[in-house]
C-alpha cells in the first residue's frame, strides 16, 4: 500500500492468458505479454524517442495440447520487440513438441529454449500458460480423482499451501492421507 505517497507510473507489463477447447478435441493455451511505457523513451540502438504507449514488446505465444497434456504444436508472433532481429525467435519453439506439461516443465523448457536459444520473455510466458492448462482441464482432473482405482489424487497432496497433509482440505477429501488430528 502507498497511503498518501504519489506515485507515477513507468511501466506497464500486461499478461493475458487463455485456454481453448477447439472442435478437433485439443486444447489450445495463447498467452500475450505486452510491455508499454507511460512516458517517451530511447529504445537502445535508435536514434529517436518511442512515443508513450507504444508497445515495446507484443509478443503471443500458443501451444497446442492434448488432454493428458502433451505438446501437438508451439508457435509464436513478436508483433512488437526491442530489436527487429528478436522477431525471429518466433521459430524456436518446435523443440517443445512432444513434450509433455507436468513436473519439471519449467525446467525442461529453460535447458531447450533458455538464454540465447530464444527470447527471454516467451520462456517466461511459457510457466503460467502450463498452469493455466492445469486450470483449464481441472474439471476432467478432478473426475478422473474420484473413479475407483485412481490414485491422481496422491500427487496433489503437499502440492500446495491448501492441499498441505496437514490442513482441512485434505482431511475431508481423502482422510486416509491427511495427518490431521480433529
């Protein structure tokens, strides 16, 4: 909180994400990052001012999915970047077909796409969009949990603050793996 402090602001990084159901029974997650600054600035190698607003980077990224969450495709569009050059990092991302979302995806995509190997921002974008396929499919997930046999559910348990051993959600989900002592 800022009480009675002004405050102008410099920067503004959007970041919208969205998950998609599509007619051929994939699943498709586009996520966007916009970075714009609210005042003229002197982008590195030019000669003249970007005016305020003007997008310093658009970049939208796609991947398209399965539902046990494999990589069928991964594509990308710079609409906007620092260097006209970055917009070929728009073609790195075949080396995530065929990977599958899951543990370890953050860093698997770090050793394939990390550092000079393509655009720093589309490797971050890469983390929440694999979360939001988590989000998009949790209703089927969540199914899946409660048929006869399934053991899905074990992995949730200390996944999270909520899903801890020791709290309520656990105990009255699945109160043969829960450590509370109501």
């Amino acid at each position: 909180m800022t009480d009675n402090v002004e405050r102008s602001e410099i920067h503004h990084r959007q970041i919208d994400i969205r998950f998609f159901k599509r007619s051929d029974s994939l699943f498709e997650v586009e996520g966007r990052l916009l970075d714009r600054k609210t005042h003229p600035f002197r982008r590195v190698l030019h000669e003249s001012d970007t005016p305020a607003g003007t997008p310093l980077h658009d970049i939208l990224v796609r991947l398209i999915i399965d539902e046990s969450l494999l990589v069928h495709d991964a594509s990308a569009t710079l609409a906007a970047s620092p260097f006209d050059l970055c917009r070929a990092a728009a073609s790195t991302l075949a080396p995530l077909k065929g990977l599958r979302i899951g543990a370890g995806w953050n860093k698997r995509v770090r050793e394939l796409l990390g550092g000079a190997a393509s655009c720093t921002h589309i490797v971050e974008l890469l983390g929440p969009m694999a979360t939001t396929v988590y989000q998009g499919l949790a209703p089927q997930r969540v199914a899946r949990m409660t048929q006869p046999g399934n053991t899905e559910h074990k992995s949730k348990i200390d996944s999270c603050y909520a899903y801890g051993r020791d709290r309520e959600v656990v105990a009255r989900l699945w109160p043969h793996l829960s450590r509370t002592t109501d």
